[in-house]
C-alpha cells in the first residue's frame, strides 16, 4: 500500500513538476524562506501555556487542601481513640466498685468533639 502511495507520488510530481516549486530551475533558497505561525500560532500557544499554568496551580491547591484535610482526621481520631480509652478504663474501675457496693446506676460520660486545629498561616517574607 506505501509502495504503491510512494510510486503515484513519483509519478505525479515527475508529470506536473514539484507543486511546491513549479520552476525547477528556480530553487527555493533555505535562507530567504520564511515559515512562521503568525499571530494565530503564537496566541494559540500562549493561550495553552496559560491554561496550563492554571490547571497546574488548582491541583496543587487542592492536593495542599487534601493533606490538611487528612492531617486533621489523622489527628482527630487520635483523640477520639484516646478519650475512648479513657472513658473505657475509668468505666471498668467504675464496674469493679459498682459490683462491690450498690446497684446504683452510673451516668455515661458525656463525649464532646475537640476543636480542629487552627487554620495554618502563611509566613511573610520579612519574617
């Protein structure tokens, strides 16, 4: 099939001349051609790079808001297993003195949540 595409190519430009150069005795000087985009070409590719550079700052945004979000969890299970804990230990040494004097209900503790750690902020440059 590229034979066969090569050879009609052949065949075409050796009937009709080069469509690029039709003159064969005029060749084309490579230092007086210019080839350029133009505006178009140059507002595409800036349009691009802007876009780019957009597309790169929201995701390392979100990535930063992501891991502030998993340190806080990181640390609020922290607590919530330790006041767990807490609570559990102090309910069996109430078991152990509840058994051996009265039948005296005791009140659950209550659980509060803590309070998220403080919003990081940013360090001038003077500093």
């Amino acid at each position: 099939m590229t034979l066969s595409l090569a050879l009609l190519i052949g065949v075409l430009t050796t009937a009709h001349g080069d469509p690029l150069n039709p003159d064969p005795s005029v060749s084309a000087d490579p230092a007086n051609t210019f080839y350029s985009p133009g505006l178009i070409g140059f507002l595409g590719t800036f349009i691009l790079v802007v876009g780019a550079i957009v597309i790169i700052f929201d995701l390392v945004r979100r990535i930063r808001r992501m891991t502030y979000r998993a340190q806080i969890q990181e640390r609020l299970a922290e607590e919530q297993a330790a006041s767990e804990a807490k609570a559990s230990s102090s309910a069996s040494t109430r078991s152990v003195a509840k058994s051996s004097t009265d039948a005296t209900p005791v009140a659950k503790p209550t659980r509060t949540r803590p309070a998220p750690p403080a919003k990081p902020t940013r360090k001038k440059a003077s500093e």
